[in-house]
C-alpha cells in the first residue's frame, strides 16, 4: 500500500477503535539518509498529526533481519509516570494532559533488506486529542537568558 493512501485510511483517534495492521512503502515521504530508528520517529509523528495522538518511544528492538521500533500513545494513563513526594514547599499548578485506558501501541517494523515497512497499531478506547503542553519556545529562550535573575528584578 502506498503511504499516502494509509494515512488517508487512518481515522482520527477520538472518532473509533483502531487496531490496524498494513505493509506499506514510505519512500516518497523520507529521506534515504535517514537511520531506521529516525524513520521510526518519523512514521510515529506522521500517525500522530494524521490520528490526533503524540506517540512516545518506548523501545528500539534489534531482530535477526529488522528493527522494532515500539512507542506507546503518551495519554495512556497506564504510562503515567509516578506523582512525586509532595514536599513542605508551596505547591505548583501544573496543566496535565486528559488521559485513558485507550491501550495504545504502534510498532513499526524496519526490515535491513526492504524498503517497505510494516505498522502494526492499537488504539482502544478514545479520549481527547493530544494537545501540547510544553512550555513555549519564547519562553525558554527568556529563562535560559535570565538564569541568574531574581524573583525582584522581574519587575
């Protein structure tokens, strides 16, 4: 199956139940320079933007003639990390991401000896697209420039 036609087959996240399994040849959409575990990357972020999800590496796993590359749907609440120890200190608010039991898992499968890959996907019960909560670019270029500013000169 060509690329193109996969991703147009491929729902978004919140709309059904997805357990898909497809070779396809992503060669239009890749650079020939790039390692396995870049084009690993790069089919999990092109999934991710076409399904409304962000997949997170889990693992590269090195078989006899290919190379598994295994992340997880980073809402999963099963892959929530641990709350930290609360400390005396003030607390924090903290934006934290909507997350389900949606058993999410991609595995893209990269043979050494084929262009074309195998994706193995699992996405069980919908919840609400991803949003990224990271902090803006703007202002992490702001504190790395004002590392040693006080709490007093931001005024």
């Amino acid at each position: 199956m060509r690329m193109e036609e996969f991703l147009e087959r491929v729902p978004l996240c919140s709309s059904s139940d997805i357990n898909i399994r497809v070779t396809i040849d992503p060669t239009e959409y890749l650079d020939e320079e790039a390692s396995p575990e870049e084009l690993g990357r790069v089919m999990a972020d092109l999934l991710g933007d076409k399904m409304g999800l962000h997949w997170n590496i889990h693992k590269n796993f090195e078989h006899e003639k290919e190379l598994e590359c295994a992340f997880y749907c980073a809402q999963s609440s099963k892959r929530r990390k641990k709350a930290k120890v609360a400390g005396t200190g003030p607390k924090r608010e903290a934006r934290r991401m909507q997350r389900g039991e949606c058993q999410g898992w991609l595995r893209v499968y990269i043979p050494k000896n084929s262009a074309k890959i195998r994706i193995s996907l699992k996405h069980v019960r919908c919840h609400e697209m991803y949003e990224d909560i990271e902090l803006p670019e703007k202002w992490k270029e702001f504190i790395r420039a004002n590392l040693k500013m006080t709490p007093a000169q931001q005024s």
